[in-house]
C-alpha cells in the first residue's frame, strides 16, 4: 500500500481539507442533479457554495469549486454555513458516508495497519492534531461494550446536529473499512441525542443496528470483542512507519505543540458562535478543570483571554476579508448585543470595529 513519507503539518491537514471539500463539492452536485429531476420547475432552495465562500474570505476557483484552498477550520465554518440549507435533506449524514480512511492521510494509513480498534483509537488520540474534528468523543467500557458518546450543545437545533450525523456516519464508514467483517452486524447500536428527523430511515439505512432517538445523549456503542478483533490489513512496518512520521510531524510543531495554542486551534475549530466552556474544553483535553487552569495560568494566560484573543482575531478576518455588516459580525463572533463587540474591539485594538476596517481596505 503506498503511502505519503515526509511532510509537515500543515501539508496533511490542508491536503485533508481538500479530499473533505472534494466529497463535500460531489454530494452537493448530486443533491442538485435530485432536486432538479424531483422538481423540474419548483423553486427550491439551494445553498451557495461560491457565496459563501466569498463570504469567509476564501477566493472561490470558479472554474471548478472543489479545487479552491482552504484550511480544516475554514471546512468546519463552511459545514456550519451550510447546515441551515442543507441538514433537513440529511445531507451530513451522506456526507460523512463519502469518506475514506486514506482521506486523513498519514494518520489514515497508520490506522488501516494497526492490530485492531484499541490502538487505531489510541494513535488517532495521540495524534489527534492531525485531523482535529471539531467533535471529541468520549470512550468507555459498560457491560461488555465500548460506547463512544458526542458531547451534546448547550442548546439543540435542527442545524445544530450536523456535526454529529457526518461525525457518525463517518466513523462507522471507517470502521468497517478497517474490519469489513462488520457490514451489516447488527450488534452495533446507535441511540441519537435529539428528535427523529424526517429522514430517519437513512439511518437505518447506513447503520446496521438498532436505531433509536430522542436519548439524553449521542452514543454509537458496539461488543468490546471488535475491539480487539485482528485488523486484516495489520501491517506492523507500515504502522510503525506511519506513526514515525505522524510523530516527527507533531515534534516539528514546537510552540504550537503547547496547551494555549492547542486551546487556540481548539477554539477556531469550533464551528459554533458560543465557545466551548473552560469545564468542557479541559475535559476534550483529558484533564481536570482545575489543571486545565492551573496550566494555563502558568503559561501567562487564561482560558477568558485566549478565547477573547481568538475572537478578535476572528473579528480582524471579518473585518478583512469580508463585507459582512459590523452586526452580523458581531452575532457570528457570539455576541449577543453588537454593543458589547464594538466595545470589546476598541479596548482590544484600541480603535473601532469601523475605523479598523476603513484603514484596512483603504490600503493599497
């Protein structure tokens, strides 16, 4: 099996972001080829893809939109301009069903050369800044099962779940491309965290298992023997390999490798306008609220001022790259009142929201 050699971070997960825009670009075209041939002469709305774009600062490839760069987090923001046009149709859950393994590139080969399911997870784990997903997942053994439960939003919505179906199908896409033995085993279970949708029978479709809704929480849950049953495509020099190069890649990272600014990529990953809380994010990073703090504290910062640093540098690119109105801004950037950001701007740069864009695009 070939495989990527050497390489840097920013080469893998941007080369990841293009395979995820690739299979986001092919399903969206294959929604619009349905809709025309179901409604040949409705009115149907459809989501702008090149519109949003222009609308994040991205420079759309007219010619062919799927070839246009952008970054991981820049996918996720994308995905979450999406949502309100595209999740009733269930287009999240196909979404995640389009990946391939060998989409997260190096840390997807080492994954498919592995013994089995509990070292797959523990390298994805360890090398998780290869392929952040915006969702952690938490793993545990109950009763002779291994449940991966979602972390559920503070407030959910019928966009709001997106994340999760492409999170899920996804996972189980991969899963049994790794042990193709588990098509269709019917001892997978998946109990979803919200309300049936009006496309809940492509869940059953997708997921083997029993599938039921409207549980406290997201949990995709199998036999604790699949996780140690032989991968058949375990090769121990290629993994060992892959995970030398997964590990050269995160050493070369130096002060990126450090807490705050993994609680910086962690935040610009968020697709969400409200933040991860601080009790939150120390639990994605695996460690007690109060260390999480202490950390950071020793660091010279706090998680209050990185997420504020991490806004107002969203602000700038807003103010930037975009012609967004100063509100609509200032509701993407979390704030309830456009008061409070145009306050927060000021302290922040020391000019305003307004002034601060007036001499940007003003530049030659």
């Amino acid at each position: 099996m070939p495989f990527p050699h050497q390489a840097d971070l920013q080469r893998e997960t941007h080369r990841l972001a293009a395979k995820l825009l690739r299979h986001f670009c092919r399903l969206l075209q294959l929604q619009v080829e349905r809709v025309d041939e179901a409604n040949p002469a409705g009115q149907t709305p459809r989501f702008d893809l090149e519109a949003a774009m222009r609308q994040m600062g991205i420079r759309p490839n007219r010619g062919d939109l799927s070839s246009s760069v952008l970054d991981l987090p820049q996918y996720y923001q994308l995905l979450a301009l999406a949502a309100p046009d595209l999740q009733a149709s269930g287009f999240f859950l196909e979404l995640g069903n389009c990946f391939d393994i060998t989409d997260a590139g190096l840390l997807g080969y080492a994954s498919l050369s592995v013994e089995n399911f509990r070292q797959s997870w523990e390298l994805t784990t360890k090398h998780y800044a290869l392929y952040p997903h915006p969702l952690r997942a938490r793993r545990d053994i109950t009763q002779g099962r291994v449940c991966i439960r979602l972390p559920t939003p503070s407030r959910q919505t019928t966009t709001n779940i997106y994340l999760q179906e492409e999170w899920l199908t996804s996972t189980w896409k991969w899963m049994h491309q790794r042990l193709p033995s588990l098509a269709g085993r019917p001892e997978l279970q998946l109990k979803l965290g919200y309300p049936a949708p009006a496309y809940a029978d492509r869940y059953r479709a997708l997921f083997p298992g029993p599938v039921s809704f409207g549980h406290e929480e997201t949990e995709l849950s199998f036999p604790e023997a699949w996780y140690d049953t032989p991968f058949p495509t375990a090769n121990p020099a290629t993994a060992r390999l892959c995970q030398e190069q997964c590990s050269l890649i995160l050493s070369q990272l130096d002060t990126q490798s450090d807490l705050v600014n993994q609680v910086r990529r962690a935040l610009l990953l968020s697709p969400q306008r409200h933040f991860s809380s601080l009790e939150a994010l120390a639990h994605q990073f695996q460690l007690p609220p109060h260390t999480f703090h202490r950390r950071l504290k020793k660091a010279g910062t706090s998680y209050k001022h990185i997420a504020s640093e991490v806004r107002m540098e969203l602000a700038k690119e807003y103010l930037t790259s975009t012609t967004l109105p100063l509100q609509e801004i200032s509701y993407l950037l979390g704030y309830d009142y456009a008061a409070n950001f145009f306050r927060a701007f000021k302290k922040w740069f020391g000019v305003t929201a307004a002034q601060y864009r007036q001499v940007v695009t003003a530049a030659p």
